[in-house]
C-alpha cells in the first residue's frame, strides 16, 4: 500500500537563510508508523512528518529521475454491470517525466503494454519529490 507523506524540514534558500518548508513524498509501506518512519530517516529525525494519508496510487510506472516531476495519472476501465449499466473502475497510477507530453507519451506506450481495455483519463503534475 502507498502513503503519501509531507515533512516539515528547515533548508537553505537562495539567499542563504534557513525557511521551513513542507516537502511531499511517497512511500510503499506497511503501517502508517512505518510510512512516518520512512519519512523520519529521509533527514536523519532532523524534521516534522506532518501529514501521512493513504494514497490513491495503484502503481508506479517508472523509476525517478533526477530533475523530472511525477505525474499522476488516472487510467480508466469502462465496464458494463449485469443489469446494462456503465460503471468506471479508475486507476491512479504515477509516472515520472519531463514535460506533461513525455508523460501521456510514457502511458500510451503502459496501456499498450497490456491494459488495452482501459482508457487515459488524466494527468496532472504533483507535488511529490520522490517514493521513500
């Protein structure tokens, strides 16, 4: 399962003086105490874990790269219930990319890859940094 977590850490800015601020992550864990864990040791206990939530995230689609954004994007199944009714089965899933059109380019090449009943519904850029 997939928490997301945002830790409060003081840093450096460009003028040389220290502000806090709030970085979000994502981790694949257990418990919630071993996601908050997770984001203690991304400092070395040097930071506040001040919000830890279950994540939407099914899956993620490629590795980070140094200096692209994640994107988080909502894959959709459309399927028809035994009384003739539509229903929508969504699939969040994050993806790593430079530009919004890498990352429709990297998931049109994942739904290829076996998915070929499911739809792009989305994708937006996140605030995510990294998965812990």
């Amino acid at each position: 399962m997939f928490y997301e977590l945002k830790v409060k850490v003081d840093k450096e800015n460009k003028k040389g003086e220290m502000k806090s601020v709030t970085e979000q992550f994502i981790t694949d864990c257990d418990l919630f105490a071993n996601a908050e864990y997770t984001g203690l040791n991304e400092y070395n206990g040097n930071c506040d874990v001040v919000a830890i939530k279950r994540s939407p995230i099914r899956e993620i689609v490629n590795a980070k790269e140094e200096g692209k954004p994640f994107f988080r994007a909502t894959i959709v199944q459309i399927f028809t219930n035994d009384d003739g009714t539509e229903k929508e089965l969504l699939y969040p899933v994050l993806v790593c990319a430079t530009d919004m059109k890498e990352a429709n380019k990297l998931m049109e090449q994942y739904i290829k890859a076996g998915l070929n009943d499911m739809k792009l519904k989305e994708i937006k850029e996140t605030k995510i940094l990294d998965v812990l």
